[in-house]
C-alpha cells in the first residue's frame, strides 16, 4: 500500500543553501514547508564536497567554514520546524486539483501548494582526470572532505578555478608541499586569490597537463607534461587533489516540462517557471543578467516564497514585513 501523501503549503526541492534559506523565509510566512534532497545530509555541494572548505562570499561573514555556514541555517531554519526529506530525489509532477503531487524516489508523494527548485547544479558528478583514475581512493581525489588528511603531504592540485587555487592556499599550512598545475597560462580564481597562492610558498605549473600517475599499491608519482617541453616533469606525490569542476544533470527534473536554457531552468521575475505552481531559485536558474553567487541565489529564494505565498492566498501581502518588527 503506497504511504500516505504529505501534505505541505511548500515543497522545496534541494537542501542546499539557497533552499534551507528558502525554509525559513516560508517559515517566517507562517507556511508548512517540506525540504527533499536526493544527498543524505543537507548542505548541498557544501556538506557533500568541501565541509571544512572557508567561504568568503556571504554577506556580513568575512570567513565561515562550510560545515558551520550550513549549521547556522539549519539553526535558522528550524525555528520553522520544517519536515526534512533527505536520501530521496523528487522524480515526477503532476497537478491534481491545481496543487502539485510530486513523487519521490522512494514512492511518497508530497502534496504542495507550491514547489520552488533550489537544486544548484543538479546531480553533480566530478569531471574526471585525463590519467590515472586507478588510483581513485589510493592518492587521488576530486575534492577534500577533511584537510588534515593531508598533513605532512607532498600535494599536487589540478585545476585553474575557484576550488583548486583555495585549496592549494588551504593545505598550504599544513603540507609538506603543494603544487598546482593548470592546463592554461592564467587562473579563472577571484583575482585576491591567485595573487595570494602566486606569492605564498606553493610551486605553481601552467600550460600544463598530468599525463599520467604511478605508483605500486598508492600513488607515489605523478608526470606533468609542459607545453614546450620535451619530457614530462616528474613530482613525487603523497595526493593528487584534481579539482576541475562538476558536470550539472537535472536528472528527473529535465522530464516536468519546464522551459530550459542549457542545463538552466528559467524563470521571470517572479522566480516563476514555465510549468503552474513552480518556482526556481539559486544556481538552478537561468535569466538575462544572471549572477552564479550564493548570495542571489539567497534574493532568489525570498522572491519565490513570497510570490509563491501570495498565489496561495491572494490576500496575503507580498511584502512579507521584516523580522524585527516583532522583536
């Protein structure tokens, strides 16, 4: 027999930042709200992939550990007590009675008022090193889960973005070296950081590519092909950290009908989709002028509960008030 349909004024589909903030903006509206995440933990990408990694890009936070940034808006949320669905993707829509059943993974349907995506990247899978994927698990990894793990280490990370240039300045301190190769002459990296990693004690490569890693039962040695030169450079190594980005699936959420740019959902102002009764906010998104920053994705969010707030009760302000009215 199926399980009993959860009833909820909001459905907010990914646990990341943006939709944790987007459970306690529908909280803060006195809304019922229930949080689903195909990731066992929430946090998204945060508690997935770099818990221990600095953010430095929220506003009024100069620095924040990962794992700390997604407890505090847990903490904020769950002023709201909103129901938590983790370990299980939102797989189908459908509109009965002008609300939306979406079905999970697991079988349970959810019966919303209204369903605001906030899944980031989608399904997120590492985009893979050209050489050397025998020795995944064994010296070589896609991101770092905790840095103490290589204390004491010969490093050498791979990658010219945002993730590669923090975590060659983060392990810095602690390993035995860091090397940081880049297939191309310039770092994509907010510009305070590549100049802070040029000028610290990390051995920077570029217009270069691992062409192959060796070792016996562990990594012990990874070759570097430079642009230009004849033979590969040979770095003895104790972890490869290759940090060159994710590829972005919509999985499921590509089959609801929903009008897409690329791999983007898009959205009006409202933060409304193409499809009734859903929203979009966050990285997920897709419309002219758009900025890939946790902080809009924060913007994003509020605008959709709020819109969303108001196509559920016409009488209802869409000006929420602010939280200090009551205080």
């Amino acid at each position: 027999m199926p399980p009993t349909p959860i009833v909820t004024d909001i459905l907010l589909v990914g646990a990341g930042p943006t939709g944790l903030y987007g459970a306690y903006c529908a909280g803060f509206r006195g809304l019922r709200t229930v949080v689903v995440d195909g990731l066992p933990q929430a946090g998204g990408q945060i508690s997935a992939l770099y818990p221990e990694k600095e953010i430095l890009d929220v506003a009024g936070l100069p620095g924040v550990r990962g794992r700390d940034f997604v407890a505090a808006l847990l903490e904020q949320a769950g002023r709201y007590d909103p129901e938590y669905l983790l370990g299980r993707q939102a797989v189908s829509l459908a509109h009965v009675d002008g609300r939306c059943h979406v079905t999970l993974s697991d079988g349970q349907v959810v019966d919303a008022g209204a369903v605001i995506l906030t899944a980031g990247i989608g399904t997120f899978t590492p985009r893979k090193l050209p050489a050397g994927e025998e020795f995944l698990g064994r010296g070589l990894s896609y991101f770092v889960t905790d840095p103490q793990a290589h204390t004491g280490q010969n490093v050498l990370v791979v990658g010219g973005g945002d993730s590669a240039v923090d975590w060659a300045l983060a392990l810095g301190p602690i390993a035995k070296s860091v090397t940081l190769v880049h297939r191309r002459p310039a770092f994509r990296a907010h510009a305070e950081s590549v100049t802070a990693v040029t000028e610290g004690g990390t051995c920077i490569v570029t217009d270069a590519e691992v062409e192959a890693l060796t070792g016996d039962e562990v990594l012990r040695a990874a070759h570097v092909r430079v642009r230009d030169e004849d033979a590969p450079r040979v770095y003895e190594v104790d972890s490869v950290i290759a940090a060159l980005g994710f590829v972005s699936n919509l999985g499921s959420l590509a089959g609801w009908g929903l009008a897409l740019r690329g791999r983007s959902i898009f959205v009006d102002t409202r933060m409304r989709t193409s499809v009734d009764g859903v929203y979009a906010a966050g990285d997920v998104t897709e419309y002219e002028g758009k900025v890939r920053l946790m902080s809009v994705g924060f913007g994003e969010v509020a605008t959709a509960v709020n819109n969303a707030a108001v196509a559920l009760d016409p009488e209802l302000s869409l000006f929420p008030g602010h939280s200090t009215d009551n205080s």
